[in-house]
C-alpha cells in the first residue's frame, strides 16, 4: 500500500542547467562503457548472423495435422531427446557423470537462449540504472512512487483511508470491514501501525510512550478478539453450505487445534518467523 507521508516532492530551486559539463565528457565507470560497447557489438553480431543464415524456428514446432495425429515424428525426436538426459541424470554417479549431465543442461540452455534472441536484446550484466541522471528535472524520480502514480490514476482510496479510523474501508469484505471498525480506538491504532505501517513493537511503544511488552500484549489480544470473531463467521459459513477458500479452511482446522487446548484464549500468533536460539 502506498502513503501519503511517503512521497517526497522535488526542490523548486533547482535549475534545470544546473549540471558539471566536463564531468558528464568523462565515463563514469570505464569498466560499463567497455561492457556496454560489448554488447552493442554482440547485439550486432547477432543480427548480422540472423541476416546471413536466418532460422526457421516455425520449422521445429508441429503443425496442426501433426498435432492431431498421434504419432508425430518431430514429437517422437523432442521425446526422444528429454528421455535421454532424463537416464544421464539416473545414472550419473561420479563427478564425471555429472559433468555430463550439466553439459547437457548447458546445451539445453544455449539453444533456449538463441531462440529468444531471435526476438528480443537481452540486458547483459549491465545496472538498470547506467547513465541515468542521478536528480533528473524533466521526469524526476518522486514521480514513480507509487502514491503519485495512485493519485495521477485516480485511484484515491488507500491516501483517504490512510488513517486508523477509516481504514476499514480499504477492504470490500463486509464482515472484516465491520470487525475492524467496532474495535477501540486504542486498538485500532495498535493494528495499524503494526499491520499497515509494519512498524516494530519497539518503535510503536516509542511513539506512544508506553513499553515494548504492553504492545506485544494488546497485540495478542487484538489477534484473539479478531482470529475468534472470524472464527465464528466461517463456520456459519461452511454449516450453510457456503464456499470458503482454501486459506479460509487452512484457518478453521489450524484455529479448531488450538481451541481444543487453549479455549477461548486460542490465538494464532505469526510474529515469530525464526526459531528460537539455542
């Protein structure tokens, strides 16, 4: 989700001629332009082979009769061949075997990469961000934010909803959108940060004056109220004979488990995404 706050607009008091002339005479890096004129040369090199011997890849594939048919000899040559280094790869034992098995993959791989360059000029080791002005003034960079280009589009309700209190009307699911608006304003403002913003407990208990375990215990208390009342929902669900997704049933069998053996203080905590040091 983008955020408002997040979006940083340009200075205003550049100037567009603001620029070191004899530093943009000189490569930045010798080593790119030296990797950029290495592939020019390979992307001519390529055409150049394309011009003199072209290649029928249309010739390879099977045509419609012969994909009718169900015996087809250029089917029975690709078959043939993937049934090949299939026993290469059961049978390899030694690192020689091995060897032969990778050099197979390589092959495999070149004739795959030969075809898509047929059709397509691939980047190389080249950075995406070569040559690029690092403050361009004409398309500067806060423009491809993802809040900008919501709001150029049109697209205005994750910027209003953007708050704790209406943030129950980024989703469309009537049910979710009622829990969270019956919360507390205490409470809503622990989820929102923690489950929008990704702010840490640290962080949040900072910013509310309060400590760390405080936090982590109203979140769970939170995850209790909500995982319960969801609970309940889905299954009246699934006893009217309604649909539910596969996360929707994963949640039910992994929730019931817990209840047999925690009751109502059932919760699903997924905070803890590392086992615990020894």
């Amino acid at each position: 989700m983008a955020y408002l706050s997040d979006l940083k607009f340009p200075n205003r008091g550049s100037s567009y001629m603001e620029w070191d002339e004899e530093s943009n005479d000189r490569p930045l890096n010798e080593e790119l332009e030296q990797d950029a004129a290495a592939e020019r040369l390979a992307e001519l090199e390529s055409a150049l082979e394309q011009d003199e011997h072209p290649l029928d890849h249309e010739a390879e594939m099977e045509t419609e009769e012969e994909e009718a048919s169900p015996v087809s000899e250029k089917r029975l040559k690709r078959e043939i061949r993937a049934e090949a280094v299939r026993r290469l790869e059961e049978a390899a034992r030694t690192e020689t075997d091995f060897s032969v098995v990778i050099g197979e993959w390589d092959k495999l791989d070149r004739n795959r990469e030969r075809r898509e360059r047929d059709y397509e000029n691939l980047r190389g080791h080249l950075p995406l961000d070569y040559q690029t002005v690092s403050e361009p003034e004409l398309i500067p960079r806060w423009m491809n934010h993802p809040t900008y280009r919501q709001i150029m589009a049109g697209n205005f309700l994750d910027i209003l909803f953007d708050c704790p209190y209406e943030m129950h009307k980024l989703t469309a699911d009537p049910f979710i959108s009622w829990m969270i608006q019956n919360l507390s304003d205490d409470h809503k403002e622990v989820l929102y940060f923690l489950s929008l913003r990704l702010c840490s407990t640290t962080q949040l208990a900072a910013m509310r004056g309060q400590s760390d375990r405080n936090i982590r215990k109203v979140r769970k208390t939170i995850h209790k109220n909500l995982q319960r009342q969801m609970y309940a929902n889905l299954c009246g669900k699934q006893k009217q004979g309604m649909g539910l997704t596969l996360r929707e049933r994963q949640f039910i069998e992994e929730y019931s488990a817990l209840e047999k053996n925690q009751g109502r203080d059932a919760v699903i905590r997924r905070e803890n995404k590392t086992s615990r040091r020894k």
